[in-house]
C-alpha cells in the first residue's frame, strides 16, 4: 500500500469513505465545545441528533398545548423566546465558525431551553433580591425619620400644648370672673350661659309651684329686654315677635359682665317678698318663701323706682321714658295691664229682673251673674273657666249700667241679657271668683256690650274679628263652629264689646280674664263695686281687699298717687295688725264724703297714731274720732281693740258693715308665723268675716276694749 503525505499542497486530505479530514476534526471541536458548554446536561448514551429530534418533538408538543396556556404561561413563552434569540446572537458572536442552523437547533433543543429557563430563573430571583434589597432599605429610612419626628416632635407639642392649655385656661378664668361661666370660645360660653340660667329659671318655677305662681316670661323680659330693643331691635308692637322672641335669647351678652342667672333670684324675692333693693345680688340660692303674691302694680312700681335705673340707664331717654319700659317689659311677660281702682259709689244689694211674661223676679246681684253666664256663656275646659269670669264681669258691669246701679228692672231678653233657671257649677264659681268686680271708665259703669262671633276678614289661616282684629286660627274655630252658626253670627252679631268665642280662644292659650278683659275692653279699669260704709256723719265708698294680691295692688296705687302711707311699712310693722288697722282707716277716710279740710286733718291724726292692738283705738285723737267702750254700741267705719291674756300685744280691727240679719263684717290682718315672727309681706294675712254681737264683746281669749268711730 503506498503511504502518501496527507499535508502539503494546500489539498485536502480524504479519510475512507470520502469525507474530508479537516471536515471531520472542524465537526469533532464542535462537539467537544457543545459537551463542555452542557457539562452533565448532555445525555451521556445519546447522540446531539437524538436530542435535536427529542427537542422537534417537543416543539410539536409546545405547539399544540399553546392555544390551552393561560395569560402567565404565555407570558413565560414570550420571555423564553427572546431568551432563545438572545442566545443565539451570543452564541454566533462567541463561535462564528459554527453554522448558524446548528446553533439554532442546540438553542430550540431541550437542552438549550432548559439553560434558558436556569438563566431566567436566575434573572428573576436577582430582580426579587434587587427589589428587596431597595425595600429594606427605603424601610430603613422611613423608621429612621419615623424616630427621629417622635424624639423631637414630643417636646415640641407638649411645649405648643402647655402654651394653649394656659392660654385657655386664663381665658376660661376672665369668663369666669365676668359671670359667663367656666368657658373659653364664645360658642362654649354662650351655651353654657343659657344652659345655666334655663336651669336656674326652671329650678325657680319648681322650687315655688306648690304655693307660688312664678312667670319665667316675666323673669326673662326683665333681664333681657336692653339686649332686646339695642341689639334685636324687636318691634314691640308685633305680637307675634313678642311672643317667639324668648326662644332665641343669646343670654351670654346680657348685661355684659353681669351673670344672668344671679338676677333670678332678685326677682324671685321681687315676686314673692316685696324686698326691692337693686343691690340685693349676693345670695347664691334661692329663697326659702312658704307663702307669695304677685302684684303686676307692684312689679311695675319696682321697675320704675328701682330696677331700671340700675339695669337700663343708657335706654332711658325722652323717647323711651321709664314708664314705658316698664309698661314694655309686662307685655313681654304677658302680664296684663289692666287698671285697678279700689273704690266706686256702686252699691246694688239687689236686682230686679222683669221675665218674659211681665213677672218681676228680684234676687240677688251675684246669683243674677251667674244665671247669665249659664245662659250666654257656659263654655270652658277642664277645669279653665278664665273665659266665664270674664263674662261675669262683662254681665255684671252690663246690669248695673241697664238698671242705673239696680234702680231700675233689666229684662230677660236677647235685647238685654238672658238668663238660665239654675245656674251651672262652673257660672256659680265664675260669679264668686269675680265677686262685685266691674268694668269702669271715667269712674262709671259702662255698656260691656259683647256678642258670640263677628268676622271682619280672613285669610289661608286664620280668622280676622272686628273686635281688636283679634286672629283665631281656622282649624280651631271651624272645628267648635258650624255651618249655619257661621251664618247666623254673620246676619246677627254686631261686631263690638267682647267676642265669646275670641275669649274663649284667649283663654285656650293660656289668658286669663283680666287678660280678656283688657283685649276687648282696652280703656276700661277694674273696680270693686262700692260697700257704701254708713258712720254716724259720714259715709264711705270702700270695701276690704279681696285678698293679699289686691292688697299689694292697692298699695302700689296709693304709692303712685303719693299716699306712699297706706299698706306699707310708714304704717307700722307690716304684717302686724295695727299696720293693718291703720291701713285700712286711712283708706276709708280717704273715700269718705268729708270735706277735704276735715279729712287731711283726720288722715294725719291717724298717720301719727302708734301702739299695740289693744290700745290701738283708745290711742287716736279723741278730739277728732269719738271713742266707745259699749261693745254693744257697735258702728259701721270703726277701729276696733281687744285684749287678751295670751300676749301683751291684743288685738285690732275694722267695722265694715252692719248686715241687715244682724252679722257684722269686719276685717283684719296679722301674720300668721305669730306675734313675734318676721313683719314682710311674706308673712301677711288678711280676712273680712262676719261676726255675731257677742264675738265683738268677747271671743275666746280675747276681751273688748274699746271703740274709734272714723265717720262720726
């Protein structure tokens, strides 16, 4: 065989089979690189060709589960694929001298994907630890920054803290000290104020209710109304204002640096004690008063001399006098203003009243009240009979003026008055409450003339009378008034006096009959009819007052006249009873028919008279009055004493009458916590009672002295 130099020449040497040998050793550095680049990857039993056909099949495979892959998997495909090319492209670069088509079958083969996937899998786990590594880190500096804001950010608040906390605190002490309470914004303050003296007020209303009628209305106009007519500017003369403004009182600007709520109890002791000092504030609670009045005169007179002066100096002027404050601030608390006089020359022990058929019926006056008021005006709720009264009086002063104080007859008739045979429970009670009260103007009865409803005009809600264009809402009237009611008031009723159903809707909200009266009867004044007093030489249109309100309003009315002698403490000791013998024996001089010389110089003598109940009488001016010591001999307009062993003190009173069955009436006063009790009006007690001949000799421990006859 001839052996032949395989190198030189630049030609190619062949091995058995024709292949040529560079060829072969090119492919044998191939597959030597490819082992070394997959290492253990490589199956050692299998051929790259096994492989490559191993990873077609498994491209078909991939194919074929490609449309099932859901978003992830595609997601996975798409990262491996630009894997795949990636791979290519670096493995071209690092071995050129491999064909392209054999690289691309070792990247798509399993062998070459599953380096792909190692490869991703380690790119993705450098990105997590990448991610959290920058995490961590930005943690770090937000702990950090955390911290560091809390170590110097505690002092700093405290510091802002404490420096608020005192701001707020002195200004919740100059609050404090200005009377708006423990406070610091003007909200926090304001709702305190109100707070606190809705409580007082309320605490006030309670705290009397078992003996006292308190007027919390009347309390609050008192304190509030400079704040209303400076700052509101509220029209007195729209009743509607007047009667909401209450509901919206800012109380925490009254008075200024004042409290509201020390005011109360001034006023309280106002009310119920008679005490009128303006200074009279540093009593922290309220009064302990078992008995009480209210006297809207006196209310009025203390507003006038003491109140206003004190509260409202800056609002007086010539425009707003302090009679029309004073006068303002009643109608804010709904007080009526009806005048009151205490004497009249009207005297009608009995009226005679011509019936239907010409019979004359004679009975007495108040029992005639009554058998009207059943027949004309029978109408109240519950127990609120307010309504009635005021036709009592209205019915009462009515007769007297038809029948020129009961000298003539009065028909029973729709022309004059109707009367019912028996008069009702409710008109009995109506008559005595109201007992001898009439309607006066220029000191005479007058034509109360009244009728049940006349319309003027109305609107979508209410009613418009022709009396005081009084507005009664609709669905009140149309649900107590029918049809042809309506018609015949509109064809019969004339439209003047009192309305009936006006005043029975007044009542419903809470009127009372002075009240009703002074709505349709506007310039009228309420009196007690005369109980003409008959002395010796002299006579005297007075009677007792009815009660201890009376009692205080005829002291406010002598007050204002300037008799500021009668029923107050240049009297004597008020309560006492020569305080109230005197009281009442100037009164009946000053109604007497004395000539004017004769009774100043009788009304001084008594001024000037002094001493105990059982000398009391003895101790007037003989010169003057006449003295008695016949218990017997008993005469109308006479001070009155006994003594007693009980005291040393006695007693005294006044003869009003001589009745004609023989009783006596006489009245008194005293105070009822005893001889050597508190003399205020607190304790004040009066009565008019008849007694029998032997009661004036001598009743219980108690022996006739003496009498001082005032008329002669």
């Amino acid at each position: 065989m001839n052996n032949k130099n395989i190198v030189g020449n630049g030609s190619k040497a062949t091995l058995p089979g024709g292949q040529n040998l560079s060829d072969k050793i090119q492919e044998n550095k191939t597959k030597q690189t490819l082992n070394n680049i997959n290492n253990s990857n490589v199956n050692k039993t299998g051929s790259i060709d096994n492989n490559v056909d191993n990873q077609n099949e498994q491209s078909t495979n991939n194919k074929k589960s490609d449309t099932t892959n859901s978003v992830k998997s595609k997601v996975d495909n798409a990262a491996k694929n630009i894997g795949s090319e990636a791979l290519k492209k670096s493995l071209k670069a690092a071995f050129p001298y491999i064909p392209q088509f054999i690289i691309n079958k070792l990247v798509d083969s399993n062998l070459g994907q599953e380096v792909i996937e190692k490869q991703l899998n380690n790119t993705k786990r450098k990105i997590i630890f990448a991610a959290i590594g920058i995490a961590g880190t930005l943690l770090m500096w937000m702990f950090l920054i955390v911290m560091l804001y809390t170590l110097f950010s505690g002092p700093i608040s405290f510091i802002s803290d404490t420096v608020n906390g005192a701001g707020n605190f002195f200004k919740r002490v100059g609050n404090w000290f200005s009377g708006r309470g423990w406070c610091t914004t003007e909200e926090d303050c304001q709702s305190k104020s109100e707070y606190n003296y809705y409580k007082k007020l309320d605490a006030a209303v309670e705290k009397y209710s078992g003996n006292c009628i308190i007027n919390p209305d009347l309390i609050t106009a008192t304190i509030f109304y400079g704040q209303m007519v400076s700052e509101k500017e509220i029209s007195l003369d729209d009743d509607a204002t007047k009667t909401t403004y209450f509901n919206y009182l800012d109380v925490s600007e009254a008075f200024g640096s004042q409290s509201a709520t020390s005011q109360i109890n001034k006023l309280v002791k106002v009310f119920f004690k008679g005490e009128t000092s303006a200074d009279d504030t540093d009593d922290e609670n309220l009064p302990d008063i078992d008995a009480c009045y209210f006297s809207s005169q006196a209310y009025r007179r203390y507003l006038i001399d003491t109140y206003i002066d004190w509260a409202y100096p800056s609002i007086i002027n010539e425009n707003r006098t302090k009679e029309q404050i004073a006068d303002e601030i009643l109608t804010m608390g709904n007080v009526s203003l009806i005048k009151r006089a205490f004497s009249s020359s009207i005297y009608c022990p009995s009226i005679a009243v011509e019936q239907e058929n010409g019979d004359i019926e004679t009975m007495d006056l108040e029992t005639y009240v009554a058998r009207v008021v059943t027949k004309e005006n029978n109408w109240y709720e519950g127990d609120n009979i307010e309504n009635m009264k005021a036709q009592a009086v209205a019915s009462r002063t009515y007769a007297l003026n038809a029948t020129n104080n009961c000298q003539n007859s009065i028909k029973n008739s729709q022309s004059a008055q109707t009367l019912a045979d028996t008069p009702s429970a409710m008109a009995i009670r109506a008559a005595e409450e109201t007992n001898s009260l009439v309607l006066l103007q220029d000191g005479k009865v007058f034509s109360t003339m009244y009728d049940a409803l006349a319309i003027d005009h109305s609107d979508n809600s209410n009613y418009y009378l022709k009396q005081a264009d009084l507005a009664i809402p609709k669905p009140w009237l149309d649900s107590k008034v029918t049809k042809s009611q309506y018609e015949f008031y509109a064809k019969y009723n004339h439209g003047k006096g009192m309305s009936q159903w006006g005043s029975r809707y007044l009542q419903t909200i809470g009127k009372n009959y002075e009240d009703i009266l002074n709505t349709f009867y506007t310039m009228a004044e309420i009196s007690r009819m005369g109980g003409l007093i008959s002395g010796g030489n002299y006579s005297s249109d007075t009677i007792p007052a009815a009660d201890k309100t009376e009692l205080a309003e005829r002291r406010d009315y002598y007050i204002s006249i300037g008799m500021d002698y009668i029923y107050t403490e240049k009297s004597g000791l008020v309560s006492q009873c020569p305080w109230y013998a005197k009281s009442r024996a100037l009164e009946i001089i000053y109604y007497s028919n004395m000539d004017e010389e004769l009774k100043a110089t009788a009304m001084n003598s008594l001024r000037a008279t002094n001493g105990n109940g059982n000398r009391f009488a003895g101790n007037t001016d003989s010169t003057i009055f006449t003295h008695s010591y016949d218990c017997r001999a008993v005469m109308p307009g006479s001070i009155v004493s006994w003594d007693t062993t009980e005291h040393p003190y006695g007693h005294v009173a006044i003869v009003e009458k001589i009745n004609d069955d023989g009783t006596i009436l006489i009245s008194d006063g005293w105070n009822r916590a005893g001889t050597n009790a508190t003399n205020n009006w607190n304790n004040v007690t009066i009565s008019a009672r008849n007694v029998t001949a032997d009661y004036m000799c001598k009743h219980g421990s108690y022996t006739f002295v003496s009498y001082a006859y005032l008329l002669g």
